[in-house]
C-alpha cells in the first residue's frame, strides 16, 4: 500500500462540488490525526483562545474547572499566564464521579468556596464560570440549572455561568467556541441605547488600531467597545447600550442574534479578507448601512501600494499557507492568487460554507493541492513535492520546514487595509531576510 498523504487539487473539488467534498477534507468524518500541528486546534486548553482563555474574557471572572486530572492538567499553559493568575480553581473528579455524577453535589459548595476565598484576598470576582468536559456531556449533566444552584448558593450578586469543553459537540450546531461566545454577551442586561456606542464583537483579543475604528470615531461615534478592552466588569456591562454590533468572526454571529433579540441591538459583519477590492467593497457596503461617510482613500492606496512592491519585488511568488493563523486559509489563498501569486498547497479543514474560496480558486490556480490538517494520512505528508518559496501559519512551518515562514496568528487581530498591508510587508521583508 503506498503510503501518501490524501490530497485533492481546488479544480477536483470544484468539479466534485458543494455537497460532495471528500470526506478526508472534512472534520468529523474519521479520526482525528493530533499532529504538533493541530494541537491548537483540536485540544480546547492549547495555547491561542481555546474554551478555557475564551470564558474568561469578562473582566472581574473566574473559572472553576470540573474534569479529571487529565483534563484539568492541559490547563497549566494558560494558568502560567500573568494575566490568569489566581483566576482558574479546579474540581477534580474521581471514578466514583464518572460513573455516578456525584460530583454535581459538591459543585455549589466548591463555587461558594472560591468565592469566600477570593473575597477575603479583596478580589472577589463578579462571575464564575464553570468549565466543564466531555464527562458531563456524555452524562447529561443540565449545566444550567448546576449554575442557577450556584447562584442560589452564593445568595449575592455574583453571577455564575456554564462554560463547555466538548470536544464531542465540535461538528454540532453550537460547537464550544460558539456556546462560550453566547453564553458571554448573555451576561449583559438590557440598558438604555446610547446612539455614539458601537461593539465590535467576534474575537478575544482586540483589532488592532486601525482604519476601521478611524472611520467610526470620523463618522461620529464616540465608544468603541470589544470585550478585550474592558478594565472592570461594569465597563464590560456598558456593551449593552450600544447602538449596533459589528460581528467580524461567524462563530459570534449566534450571540450577535442573541443580543439583537434580547437586548435589541442589530448587527452588521464585516468578513476578514485580503483582497483589497473587496475590502473596499465591503466597507462601502457597511457605510451605507449603517448610515455612515468612510474616508478610506489613503488607507486603500497604501494596501495597494503593499501589494505591488511585493510582485516587483519576488514576481512569481509561490506559497504554501495553513490554518493555524489569523486568516482563513481558503480566502487568503484566492486573495493572492487573484494578486498573480501562485498559491502551491493549502493544509485546512474544508468545510462546506468555504467552497465559493475554492470553486473561485479553482479558476485560477487549478492546481493547488488541499489537505485536510485532522487527516491521519497526513502522518505520511511528503514535502519534496512542494514547490512554495514561502509559508504562511504555524501550521505551515511544520509541514514545510526548509522554507521561511511567517506564523501570522498573534492574539491582536490585524483586519481590513492594514492587515493586508503588514501582511505584504511581513512577506516582503521575511523574503529579503532568507535571501539576503
């Protein structure tokens, strides 16, 4: 038997079509291959936003996690943080706990004890949240009427809130970094609408400060809030008098419906994307419904002047790009194929809303291999048929080691022109560096 990894080209694909992508590209469909690659993928306590980091977002929380010490142990990168300290409690659960959920019992004494701990220390927090694994899921463990038992408990105003680590639930309709975004913003509570106040919504880490925040203060707005930069809890329950949401991660966007709903602020989403008609496409877009005049002319001109000192500078440039960093995969690699870059392989999970990347691709760049990250064939992976000068992802610069690459998957988000142009930039002088 030849042992290969499983690949497919963006023109196989695009032939096969939307609703016959192969199962090897697919996550869920098969086992799971944990590489170094996709640790920070798969596993919820991995270093970058994972369940754990995510539910800790609001200012002034804690977490109480309840697992066995398996679970509980991955935790240790992110406690060794300076930012979590004295910030994650555990419960840990035995054999006993496994079989018969005994352990539900002591989860509101376990809560009010943190709690009396943290107060007398002069740091009692304003929300718990409760981390729980697929343990409970296979139990049916109901986390919320555990959480309305805490409440109860602590009989004050400290709120108390679910937080999954189902690692079972990640093919379903609310996976666990879409739950944990909902369950943040349900904390909010209906306030008085504030026309200058504006959220964006999406990521843990905050946009960078950019064009796009530039536009929103020139159009008027005076608050720009994300939950990232919330100090203290009360400025983080000020999100609810904003005037509209601006959602720039589809995992948020069941929050965001949430929030439009019960606390009547709309939405508008704004895609990440890295090419710059589009991005000026897309902000036209978004000022004429929101109502709003964007100036946007230098910033559009300097992406653009990015993009060309790159083609002059390495014509012929060929990439290789993976998941693991802040772009999606598939658009990036469409992005700079419509630049007149060659895009080699692509290592990414294709899931089936990301085929209008890859049937447009396909049009362009017919020949660009796709493999699934999550592949267990990917164990046989051979880089000597790569022809890429360069890799983009973290990902990337495991599978293709000889070339230079360019992580790109810091916690602060670049976005928009000027994340298309420190994009190009990085690229250009990680180039001039590896030749020089």
């Amino acid at each position: 038997m030849t042992r290969t990894a499983v690949r497919y080209t963006a023109a196989k694909i695009a032939e096969l079509g939307k609703d016959n992508i192969p199962s090897e590209l697919l996550s869920g469909h098969g086992l799971v291959y944990s590489s170094p690659a996709t640790l920070a993928y798969n596993s919820p306590g991995a270093e970058g936003f994972g369940v754990k980091r995510a539910g800790l977002s609001v200012p002034e929380s804690v977490m109480l996690i309840v697992s066995p010490g398996c679970c509980g142990r991955n935790t240790s990168i992110v406690s060794s943080m300076p930012q979590y300290k004295d910030r994650f409690f555990y419960l840990m659960m035995d054999e006993t706990d496994l079989v018969t959920g005994r352990h539900l019992k002591r989860i509101p004494d376990a809560v009010c004890e943190v709690v009396s701990h943290l107060e007398k220390k002069g740091n009692k927090p304003r929300v718990v949240m409760i981390c729980i694994t697929c343990v409970d899921a296979l139990l049916g463990t109901d986390m919320e009427r555990v959480c309305s038992a805490c409440e109860r408990a602590l009989n004050d105003e400290t709120r108390v809130r679910p937080c999954y680590m189902y690692a079972l639930t990640r093919e379903g309709r609310r996976p666990p970094m879409v739950h944990v975004r909902q369950t943040l913003y349900s904390l909010l509570e209906p306030m008085e609408k504030d026309p200058r106040s504006v959220n964006i919504i999406g990521n843990f880490a905050p946009l960078e400060d950019g064009e796009l925040q530039k536009m929103l203060f020139a159009a008027g707005v005076k608050h720009i809030r994300q939950i990232s930069t919330c100090s203290t809890y009360e400025e983080f329950l000020k999100m609810a008098s904003a005037n509209f949401n601006i959602v720039t991660n589809p995992e948020v966007r069941a929050a965001a419906h949430d929030m439009s709903q019960r606390l009547g602020i709309p939405y508008i989403e704004l895609t990440r994307v890295h090419d710059v008609k589009r991005t000026a496409l897309q902000y036209r877009s978004f000022a004429n419904a929101a109502g709003m005049e964007f100036d946007f002319s230098a910033e559009e001109a300097e992406a653009e002047k990015a993009v060309i000192s790159l083609k002059e500078a390495y014509p012929g440039l060929t990439f290789n790009i993976g998941e693991c960093l802040n772009a999606d995969p598939f658009e990036l690699a469409l992005s700079l194929a419509r630049y007149g870059f060659g895009v080699d392989e692509i290592y990414g999970t294709l899931a089936p809303e990301k085929f209008k990347y890859v049937s447009k691709l396909a049009e362009l760049s017919p020949d660009t291999k796709i493999y699934c990250n999550m592949d267990p064939t990917m164990l046989y992976y051979d880089v000597s048929d790569s022809k890429a000068h360069i890799s983009l992802g973290k990902d990337a610069a495991f599978y293709c080691p000889e070339i230079p690459n360019i992580a790109w998957n810091s916690d602060i988000q670049p976005f928009g022109f000027q994340g298309i142009t420190k994009l190009m930039n990085e690229i250009n002088k990680t180039m001039k560096e590896a030749r020089a």
